[in-house]
C-alpha cells in the first residue's frame, strides 16, 4: 500500500478536528457483545481483518497539498492491546 489521499468524509472530519481541539467529538463510540472465543483465534481472525483492511494501519504524513495523505507505519501490535477485564488500558 503506498501513499493514499484523504476520502470527502476523511476530509471533513480532519478539518472538523483542525477547528476544534477537543477530538472525543470525533470519536465513535461502539460496544459489542462477542461469543466466548479463545484469545488466540481470535487475534488471528482481527489480524486477518485488518490485513484485509490496511488503511488501518496508516497515519496522516503532510503530502504538500491542501490534506495530508494515509500512509502505512503501523503494525498490527500498535493499534491492538489486550488486558484483564479488571486492567484499565491507556490510550497512547
């Protein structure tokens, strides 16, 4: 995957951002009940996902124009964690 630029909606939202620094109003916030599923399956199943999914992985680089464009940097062990129902997980 190389250098991709920014969708409308990806567009919006980053001027959304620019003109408010509180960004928990972008956030989407889901819950999810999920069947018991053993740890490891599961990891390999959203590895999967992702992979089929790589904007996932990319970060915002400075293209020189008016938006930045999506770039790959991230491995799959950046944007996922696991930890104990009762450990609280920072956001980085």
């Amino acid at each position: 995957m190389h250098r991709v630029r920014l969708s409308r909606s990806q567009r919006n939202l980053y001027n959304g951002v620019r003109q408010d620094n509180n960004p928990a109003l972008y956030l989407i916030g889901k819950s999810y009940r999920f069947r018991r599923l053993e740890l490891a399956r599961f990891l390999a199943a959203l590895h999967a996902t992702v992979l089929d999914n790589p904007v996932q992985l990319c970060v915002l680089e400075n293209s020189g124009a008016d938006y930045p464009d999506l770039v790959p940097r991230l491995r799959f062990g950046d944007i996922v964690r696991v930890g104990s129902a009762d450990e609280h997980l920072q956001s980085t």
